[in-house]
C-alpha cells in the first residue's frame, strides 16, 4: 500500500523543515555510537564462553576489498588493484577463525552465512574453497542454512558464480544504485544493464534462489525520472527482492565522500519524491513494501515474516534470521550475543597485528542492560511493523508503561501532524509518517544527542 501525495506541496514542506534532522539507521539498539574500549578481548571470551551449545548462531565474515572505490560508500572498504592483500587478508581471516573456535564451548550450530563487504566476489575460487572448508570445521554449518553475499556486478564472474553455489550460496545481493550514465559518473560507479542481467541470468542458472537488487535515491543528479527509468528497466529481471537505500552523505565520517559535489545533491523534497515514486512503482509491479527500504515478492519469505510480525532488523538491514548470536569475523565486523554487541578494529593494519598476535581483534562493543533490551524490543518493532504494542511490550520486559512518560510526551508533535497514533497502549506510525519511523524511534533512544552530527538526516 502506497501513499499518494505530493512531496512538494505546503503541508509536505512543514514537515521536512520540522522533521529533518539527524536520526540513527537503527540496525542495534543502543547504536554503535555507544560502543566502547570497555568491552575487550576478556569481555567477549567471556561471552562466548557462555553461549549455548544446542542455540544455532548466524556469521558474517567482513572483505573490506573493492576494484573500484564508489565515492558514495558508507562502508570499511578501499580499492585494490593488486590480490595479493587479499590472499593475505584470507590466510588471516582463518587465523581468526581459529582463535574463535578455540573461545567457543564447542562446535556451534550455524543458520545462516553473510559474506559482506566490500566486495565478497574479490576472493578467488580457490580462497572461496579455504573459507568454507574453514566454516565447516569450525561450525556445524545447518542443511538448508542461508548463504549470502554482496556482489559486485562488474568483477562477478560466471567461474566465481559456480563455486560460490557448490559452497551454497542460495542469497545474492547485487549493487544497482542508479542506471543513469550522469549519476554513475558522478559516484564513480559505471555499470551497464546488460552487465547486471547477464549477473541474474548466472546468478539462477546457478541454483542461486533468491536474487536481491540494492538502489538507491539522493545521489547527486538522481532525478524521480531516472530512478524510475532504473525501475522500468530492471523489474523486467524480477528479483526476489529490492532495497532502496538513502544516500547518507557523511563526508566528516567517510574522507571520499568529499569528492561527491554537494550542489549536485537533492534537496530532501526532492528526495521524498524520488523514494514515494520508487515504493510507488515497486507496489504497482506487485513487490510487497517491508520497513523503511526494502520490498519484496509476496512468496519470499521475507514478505512472509513481514505478515506474521516475525521479521527482524540487523546490521545487514531487514532480515527473517532470529538468530540471537551474530559472530562477526574480519576488520570491523560487529556481532551480537545475548550479552551486547562487540566490534572488531575497523583498520585493516590493527586488525591484522591483533591476529598475528593471537588475539581476537576485538576494538569496543557495549553489554547490554535490561533497559537496553527493552528499548531494543520497542525499536525494532517499529522499524519493522510500524507499530509497537508498548502495553505488551512492558509487560515482556516487566516494566510500568509510565516509565516511558517521557518519550510519549514527546510523541505529541507526531501526533499532531497525522504521522502518528497512540490509543493508550499502542503506538502506530501511519502511511504518511512512515518515511520518519527513524525519527519516532529517536524518541525511545536513551542515549541520543538531538543536535550531534554522527548521524546521517531523517528524509
């Protein structure tokens, strides 16, 4: 279901001005803002040391390797044009690998793999091989478990295709972003349809079942006219799903993002329009609208979770793991465990003397309070519904509802503007307002500075 309105018109333009600001993506609660030294190498072992045998864990294994560095990116990655650190990086992740085995209780069930990056599809097929060989020695790797990966069209082979299946991979994400030659020059990111079709035609005669395609709307000189060209162009190829992600533009975090010409950007009217029009599309050619950014085929099973209010939010977005353990392996992966999140050194360099050392490369983390788990519940709830019973939430968590007097109050304004409703126990975020879900979620954060600038803005 869409809202029809006009992104531009007076009411629309109030809201932007009252509502933009800077809000957290929410894929944790609390948010990597709050991670700290704290939580160390002891902390974590600790952690793992405690968790259950019989409870299957999910793993993401970070490749922070590009061939090409897209100057919008958000992620801990740099352009290589040499393999050799790659092949290094490989040898280490396994060094890695060990070290976690050796901290576990014993060889843990595994539901689910994430190749993440980066560019995943930078190994080779023979490093691919060392990995998974890799996996299954440490981890009892669970018959029919989801195996995933982000690729990149352009170094996507039909040779890395093939291995990549015989290893399992059932999940693929590939990276669109825009099709417009003006706006690929302008990210440094220039890919052809042709290259992205032949990837899916691969992609499936492979066996690989479930196809995902990554757009984006706000990059300089995205217009709503060629976000929906890249729409009528791809829908023909039907992928199981869709994201469509903001552009965050947060040149003080990401240096290369200053090579982006910011008078080129969208205005946040503009950028409302491009992501209505694009939901707009998508629903109209039968893709279900789920969260703030994704869609999907109503037989996937995430548009299935969607229904049932089992679907669930992490650092790769929308997802139906329900896992509650993520171990996160590579420079910068966070994982999660029933005691709190922990992140490893994001630089490449400390991460890889962390290893050689014989240490697991843990940089911060935070431990989880129970307020944290409760606020956590409400947060995910409404990134993922819409809608959060709070009267059912307190009662999971054993709190009085009055102890969220001061995030209701502050709802008021939403409530005002029709982007919400609240009838004493539960609080809905209505069509209209669900492009600020982040905003109304901000309200439950305890730890949010309303005017620090680590945050990318609301629309």
């Amino acid at each position: 279901m869409t809202v029809h309105y006009d992104p531009k018109a007076p009411a629309e333009a109030h809201l932007i001005a009252r509502y933009d600001g800077r809000a957290p993506r929410y894929t944790s609660y609390p948010t990597a803002v709050q991670f700290t030294p704290e939580v160390d190498e002891a902390v974590y072992r600790s952690w793992l040391a405690a968790l259950p045998l019989d409870e299957a864990v999910s793993l993401y294994l970070h490749i922070p390797f590009c061939a090409r560095l897209c100057w919008y990116c958000g992620c801990n990655t740099r352009a290589v044009n040499t393999h050799g650190p790659v092949r290094d990086y490989v040898n280490l992740l396994m060094r890695e690998m060990h070290l976690l085995g050796e901290a576990l209780p014993g060889r843990l069930p595994a539901k689910a793999v994430h190749l993440g990056g980066g560019t995943p599809n930078m190994l080779s097929v023979e490093e691919l091989a060392i990995i998974f060989d890799g996996l299954r020695h440490t981890f009892h790797l669970e018959e029919g478990a989801e195996i995933a990966a982000e690729l990149d069209p352009a170094v996507l082979s039909g040779e890395w295709i093939a291995a990549a299946a015989r290893h399992g991979l059932n999940r693929a994400s590939l990276g669109v972003q825009n099709l417009d030659p003006q706006v690929q020059a302008a990210v440094n990111r220039r890919e052809s349809f042709d290259e992205i079709a032949d990837c899916v035609e691969a992609l499936r005669a492979a066996g690989v079942a479930s196809v995902n395609l990554d757009l984006m709307y706000g990059l300089p000189h995205q217009t709503t006219r060629n976000t929906l060209a890249t729409l009528e162009a791809i829908l023909p190829l039907r992928p199981e799903r869709l994201a469509l992600f903001g552009y965050a533009h947060v040149p003080w975090m990401k240096a290369h993002q200053q090579l982006i010409d910011e008078a080129a950007l969208p205005g946040p009217a503009e950028r409302l329009e491009q992501s209505h029009a694009a939901a707009e599309r998508l629903t109209q050619a039968g893709y279900v609208q789920i969260g703030l950014d994704h869609f999907a085929l109503p037989e996937d099973e995430l548009a299935k979770a969607n229904l049932t209010g089992r679907m669930h939010r992490n650092f790769q977005g929308y997802t139906t793991d329900d896992a509650t353990t993520l171990l996160g392996l590579g420079a910068s992966a966070i994982g999660v465990s029933p005691k709190g999140y922990v992140q490893n050194i994001a630089q490449e360099l400390g991460w890889r003397h962390a290893v050689v050392d014989g240490r697991l490369p843990v940089a911060r983390g935070v431990a989880l309070s129970d307020d944290d788990r409760f606020r956590a519940d409400i947060i995910e709830r409404l990134m993922c519904d819409f809608a959060v019973d709070l009267a059912a939430a307190c009662a999971r968590h054993g709190r009085d509802l009055a102890e969220l007097s001061g995030p209701l109050a502050r709802l008021a304004p939403f409530l005002e503007d029709g982007l919400a409703t609240w009838d004493g126990e539960r609080l809905d975020v209505t069509l209209r307002g669900r492009v600020l879900v982040r905003s109304v979620c901000a309200l439950f954060d305890a730890y949010l500075e309303p005017d620090a600038q680590r945050h990318a803005k609301a629309i």
